[in-house]
C-alpha cells in the first residue's frame, strides 16, 4: 500500500482521492452522521495501547470539506485512540462521496464491524430516514440489509429510553427486546424488571409474556357483571329519600304510591313555582 504524506500544495484533489495519505489529527472532524453514541473507555485505552506498540494498521476513510478540513466516514475509535496517544498525523484513505453517501457509509461501517448495539442501529437507520427523506425499502436497499429487517429494527424504538437503557446494562438480547414489543406499553416495565432480576433467556421470558397476553385477553373477553336488585323495596326507598331531599331544600314535592291490580304506581308533583321557567 503506498503512503503519501498530504500537503496540499503538492497533491491535486484527483491525485489522492483513493490513496492512502498521512492527515493531522487535528483536521480531521467526527462524523455527524456518526450512529454509535456510546465509546468505552477501556476499549479505547486498550485500542491505545495497541496502536502505541504496533501502529494504526488500518488506515482511517475520511472525505474532504476543504483543502485542509476532513470529515471522518469510518475510524472514530481509531481516531479517538490516536488522539489520546497523542499521535499528531494518521494514514487516511480519502474517498470521493457525497454527505449522504457519508452518512450511509459510517453507519454501514459501524454496522458491518458489530461496533454498534442494536438500538445504536436502529436509531442510526431512523436518523438516516429521516434527514435524507428515504423510505423503509430505499434504507434497506442502501444498507444491504432485508426490508423486514429494517422495519424490525426500527420497532426497538417504540421502547423509550430507559427502557433501552435497563435493556443494555442488564446484558439482554434484541430477542428480549422485541419480546417486550408484544405488550402494551403500560405493561412493559413491571415484565422487564422481572426479566432483569430473573434473569430469564429468550424462551422464559416469551413464555411469561403468553402468560401475560392469555390473561389480559380473558379479561377483555368476560362480559362484565352488574349488580343485580330484585328486591322493588330498595327502589321504593330511594324514591322516598329524593323527595325528602326536596323539601329539605324548600321544594313542596308530594309523592303519592298508588297499589293496582298489575302494578305499583308513584306519582311525584313538584309546584311549578319551584321551577325555575327561564
């Protein structure tokens, strides 16, 4: 592999485009685009440690702003662990792309490396939906991926944030979290605090949330009671406290019952002066 060493009063643009050339660190700017949002610490001391005894073997892919500012497509952990090494120049690759085309390669690079989680991908796949207007399929097609694929990453995100967040520390699986999907979201905490605490794999957890969803169905399928008065005598009653309730406040209401051969008859007369006509 030839190295150059850019200085950008010697190379054209079309000289180095391809080709592996030394940039300054400080030229080189992160991905805006970048999906993963989480970088370990220790991983990065580790990466450090290995560049400090064996050199940065894989050079970084960047794409030029201007002739001396650079936008990073693949290699932030690279960079990063440089940087604390205080490593001033690095091996760059720069391709000609465009800033969607950038976009479309750091998550693709990220993605291909298992450098992501799986809601680090799913929220790098919505982000590139929505800033570049492209669709489910179109997302796939970009990514190599299947469009059934895409359309259950992107369901991760219907998990709100602590949720995903309890999900990666406890060590769970994409496989738990779309478990979890299959409940309404009211009902979603109190299983994936028994998930954690449990300590349930993939087919206990499903199991539980059958469990779940039978019982909840159940409850939506018992036509619901009501409560049931045969005894005429508690209505009789009820009739009599109402017209108490009137005279108490100052209404002459007078409530006569009437016994016939079929039936009980109440009749209640109320003044019409005690009612207001406007």
């Amino acid at each position: 592999m030839e190295v150059l060493l850019f200085m950008p009063s010697l190379f054209t643009k079309e000289k180095t485009i391809n080709r592996v050339v030394l940039l300054d660190t400080s030229c080189i700017f992160p991905n805006p685009a970048q999906p993963r949002k989480v970088f370990e610490k220790e991983e990065l001391i580790q990466l450090r440690d290995s560049i400090v005894a064996n050199g940065l073997l894989q050079p970084l892919t960047v794409r030029r702003i201007t002739d001396k500012l650079y936008e990073l497509i693949a290699g932030e952990r690279r960079l990063r662990a440089c940087q604390m090494a205080e490593i001033t120049q690095v091996p760059c690759i720069i391709v000609d792309v465009t800033e969607q085309q950038s976009a479309v390669y750091a998550l693709i690079e990220n993605i291909q490396r298992a450098d992501l989680n799986f809601f680090e991908q799913a929220l790098g796949i919505r982000t590139l939906m929505d800033e570049w207007g492209i669709t489910q399929a179109q997302a796939a097609q970009k990514l190599g991926m299947a469009q059934s694929t895409v359309a259950n990453k992107l369901r991760l995100l219907k998990l709100n944030p602590e949720q995903q967040h309890r999900i990666m520390e406890a060590g769970l699986t994409e496989r738990h979290a779309r478990a979890l999907l299959r409940l309404e979201p009211e009902q979603r905490e109190q299983v994936l605090t028994l998930m954690i605490e449990k300590q349930w794999n993939v087919i206990q957890a499903d199991e539980y949330i059958d469990k779940v969803l039978e019982e909840s169905q159940e409850t939506e399928e018992k036509p619901k009671k009501f409560l049931v008065v045969k005894d005429v005598r508690i209505f009789f009653n009820t009739i009599s406290k109402a017209i108490d309730v009137m005279k108490r406040s100052g209404i002459a209401a007078v409530a006569t019952k009437h016994q016939k051969e079929d039936c009980i008859e109440y009749v209640v007369k109320i003044p019409l002066d005690c009612i207001d006509q406007k």
